[in-house]
C-alpha cells in the first residue's frame, strides 16, 4: 500500500508539472475510441467533464485529448481523469471509466506482451486470459467485482484496491502458466476472504 500511494503521489506531481508547463495535460487515446470519448452530441465528453471538474479538448486528427483542470481542482482528481481516458482508450465504457471518479476505485494494466516470448506466445496467452468464449473473463469479473477490458496485448481492470489486487494476481498467474482449475481455486479462496473483510467493515461502521 505504501509504494502505490508513493506511485499515486509521483503521478499527481508529474500532471502537476505538465499542467503548469503547458496549462492542460496531453492523453493519447485511440483513434477508433475518441468517438467513445465525445459520444453522440458530445454527451459522453459532458459526463466525464462533470464527473472529474475538468474541460476536455479533443484533438481528433492526432488522437489526443487534452485536460484542463477548473480552478481549485486537485491534482488527484486529474490523475483519475486521466486514467478514465486511458482506459475507454483501452476498451472499457465510459460507465466504468466513470466509476474511477469514485475515491477508492482505480485503474490498473498489464501488459502481457512484456511475458511473451513472441507474437504466436502472446496471442496464446490473451486466449487463456479470455477463455472459451469469453468465460474465463467473465468468471474473474464476477468473482473479484472488478471489469476488464482487454485489448491485443493488454488487460485493464477497474475495481477497488483490494479487488484489482486479487484480479491482477489471477491473470498473473495465468500469464505464468497456471491452469484454470488451480487460478479458480486461488480466486475461490480470495472472494470469501474479500466478503469478510467487507462484512468486518460494514460492522464496523454500523457500530460508530
């Protein structure tokens, strides 16, 4: 938990410096999801600006959206604005990109590629991640209460902390070689462990 907030805070300070640099922050998104982004009459690009207190300006051509904070908007605040472009720039809906404006929500990506041997090793690998029509994934969604997007050689999970942790070590070890049986077991074991930490918590507030 320590080195994330210390990797949360050294993100906010490069947006920090970038804003100041330039006076709005540059975020690459894919050609083909800028459409996502704007959304039809420009609703989805209203949602996102209200939901994070950022204006958005739309570079189409080039395939970059800038953000520009309003006025006494923390620099953390920008940070998951960010992270919400880059994941709809991944694949996920602006629903659940959305869902990042939520203070113990967060975004995280793996890129697979990087334990790839080759091209025929990654799209083997991205199979075993997605399963039988899509199965596997949707297994690990509804056992850890994250969503993941996957693209060709990444996979993105939103959830809370606790929930992307769990998420990110699953398909960790499916990118290791672990079968689905023993990564089903792991999960097993981890969502009743996450649903008594959410009933001690729930106790907890009601007794305060």
């Amino acid at each position: 938990m320590a080195y994330r907030l210390h990797y949360i805070c050294a993100e906010a300070v490069e947006i920090l410096g970038v804003f100041v640099m330039e006076g709005r922050i540059p975020v690459p998104v894919r050609q083909e999801r800028i459409g996502v982004v704007v959304g039809k009459g420009g609703r989805n690009k209203r949602r996102i600006e209200e939901a994070f207190n950022v204006k958005i300006e739309v570079d189409e051509k080039r395939g970059i959206v800038y953000l520009v904070p309003l006025p006494g908007v923390p620099a953390f605040k920008v940070l998951k604005a960010r992270k919400a472009l880059e994941a709809i720039s991944l694949g996920f809906s602006v629903d659940d990109a959305l869902r990042l404006a939520e203070d113990l929500v967060t975004f995280e990506v793996i890129d697979v590629s990087e334990a790839a041997r080759n091209r025929h090793d990654l799209e083997r690998i991205m199979a075993r991640i997605i399963g039988t029509k899509g199965r596997f994934k949707k297994t690990l969604e509804e056992m850890t209460g994250t969503s993941i997007a996957i693209s060709n050689k990444k996979v993105g999970i939103i959830g809370d902390y606790e929930q992307v942790r769990v998420a990110h070590e699953a398909i960790s070890k499916i990118v290791r070689g672990f079968s689905h049986s023993r990564v089903l077991s792991f999960l097993e074991s981890e969502s009743r462990l996450l649903k008594r930490r959410r009933l001690e918590l729930w106790e907890k507030w009601e007794h305060i």
